[in-house]
C-alpha cells in the first residue's frame, strides 16, 4: 500500500508491560510511533523512522487486525532519527 497526499501510516510504540501480560499505552504527552508507509516521492521521512505526534492528529484504521494511524506529515512534532 502506498500513502497519498503526504500522509504516512504509522503504528504506536508501546513501551512498557506489565508482569501479567498487559500492555501500558505510551505517555500522551510523549507520544512515539513507528513509520509503516510514505507517500510517494517523500523525501524527508522514510520507513522505519520513529515520530513524535501530536494528540489526536491522525486518522485510526484497522488493517489485518492491528490498530494504525494515518496522518499528514505536516501533524507530525518531531522526526527521531
């Protein structure tokens, strides 16, 4: 799947489990994430690059079971390389 329009699919990265299995979301004020896919002839921003996001910025979609997020470039905080 490619992206469109400089929106980029990304997936949360979920920092800390508990003993028992469960998993605590990640700070909302330091909200991290993972770069799935880009749009097309993005330069600044690859696959695999890890984001900082803002609160409530992107788009959640569902795919194969997993919850994602797709959102413009331009709502992105900060790139960390």
């Amino acid at each position: 799947m490619k992206m469109k329009n400089n929106y980029l699919l990304i997936e949360d990265i979920v920092e800390q489990k508990t003993n028992s299995g469960l998993w605590i979301p990640p700070d909302p004020k330091n909200r991290k994430a993972k770069v799935l896919e880009i749009a097309e002839g993005e330069e600044d921003i690859e696959v695999g690059d890890v984001v900082l996001k803002g609160i409530g910025r992107g788009t959640s979609i569902r795919i194969d079971g997993k919850w994602l997020e797709a959102i413009h470039k331009n709502n992105l905080l900060a790139v960390l390389k």
